[in-house]
C-alpha cells in the first residue's frame, strides 16, 4: 500500500489529487495486460462474491477503457444478465450550458460506444435509470483509501452522481491492489464508497468512518 503524508494531502488539496492521479495513472498503464486481466478476475470473483451482488434488482457499471488497463468488469455484466438483473451504465448529456449525469439501462452491450465524454455509454434511447431502480453501483478508481474515498479522473462524475442513488443502492469503488493508497485528499463535493473492493482484499465502510 502506498502511504502518503496525510497532512500533506490535507494542505495541498487538488494539487495533491492531481499529482496521486498522475502517478496512478502510470503504474496502471504501465502492468502487462496479461496482468491487468488476471487482477479484473480476481475483482470480479470477490464482487460476485458479495451479497449485494446475490441481492442485487439493478446494478451500475462501467465499461473499460482497455487502452488505459481499467479495471474489466465485462463478466461480471455477463454474470448479472444470466441471474435476470438489470444492467445499468453512465452517461453525460449536455443540456445548454449544463451536463446531466446518471445511469441508463443497457439491454445490449452493442448499443455501447463513445459518445463524446471518452468513455463508452448507452444512447438517448435507452431507459434512464431512477432512484431505487439500481441497488448497486460499481465505481472506477484511480486511487482509493481504506475510508472510501477515491480519485477518478478528475471530471466529477461519481461525485455528482451517486447521491441521485445512494441510498437505498450502495456503492462499490474497484482498483488494483497497488492503486490502495493510505489517505485520499478529501474535499466538500467529495462523496465516499460503502465498500472497496481490490485484487487482493475486500474493505467495507463502516458508516462513521464514511461520514466524518
């Protein structure tokens, strides 16, 4: 685990989340696929393996960008569609001058593409996701604290999002073993994870730690 200052996190702030992504984002680019793909198996059996997965009507998740090692939760969508739960991925949409976030229903993986936000996401025609139809959320990581709280990539998504879901769903934040840090610089609009889930270890939340 890498353990930076945590003072130091709390006076740099922003400077500080950008120098972990920066440096997160090269160890992660730099692991042998055959690597990347060995860690995203172990993710997935430990995620299969929790009882919000048996639970589960509706879950949220993301689709890899294979080009930047993502985390690859592919069988796990697989594995979901076979036990009859609905599927959901994110989306932006810009309306004005404004973005709208959320989760739409994806019934076929095809349907999937970049749409101008560098990652894939459902189109305009797949049903729009509502507070209570998603009761799990699987979230990207950068860099993750044993605290829950993550850094993406920057643009806020998560952040923004996840309180339009959570509760009654709980959120799940993925990384490689490597990406677990010992404190994330937190700021106000900051929204922490209920549980981490890495290659090597499952780590839940426990809720005073969550909120303060």
């Amino acid at each position: 685990m890498v353990e930076p200052d945590a003072e130091l996190l709390a006076a740099l702030g922003p400077r500080a989340k950008r120098q972990i992504r920066q440096r997160m984002r090269s160890l992660r680019s730099a692991l042998p696929p055959a690597s990347a793909a060995a860690r995203s198996e172990a993710i997935v059996a430990r995620l299969m393996g929790l009882p919000e997965f048996a639970a589960a009507r509706g879950i949220g998740l993301f689709w890899p960008m294979q080009s930047k090692n993502e985390v690859d939760l592919r069988p796990l969508d697989a594995a979901a569609r076979e036990r009859g739960i609905k599927v959901y991925y994110p989306f932006l949409a810009a309306v004005g001058n404004t973005v709208r976030t959320g989760f739409r229903r994806v019934d076929d993986v095809g349907s999937l593409e970049p749409r101008g936000s560098g990652f894939a996401e459902p189109g305009p025609e797949c049903p729009e996701a509502r507070r209570g139809d998603i009761d799990w959320i699987v979230v990207p990581a950068l860099a993750v604290d044993a605290s829950g709280y993550r850094i993406g990539y920057g643009k806020g998504f998560y952040d923004a999002t996840l309180p339009d879901f959570v509760p009654p769903a709980r959120a799940a934040a993925v990384a490689f073993g490597f990406q677990l840090v010992g404190e994330v610089p937190r700021e106000a609009h900051d929204v922490g994870c209920d549980v981490v889930v890495t290659d090597e270890a499952v780590l839940e939340i426990p809720v005073l730690v969550k909120e303060g």
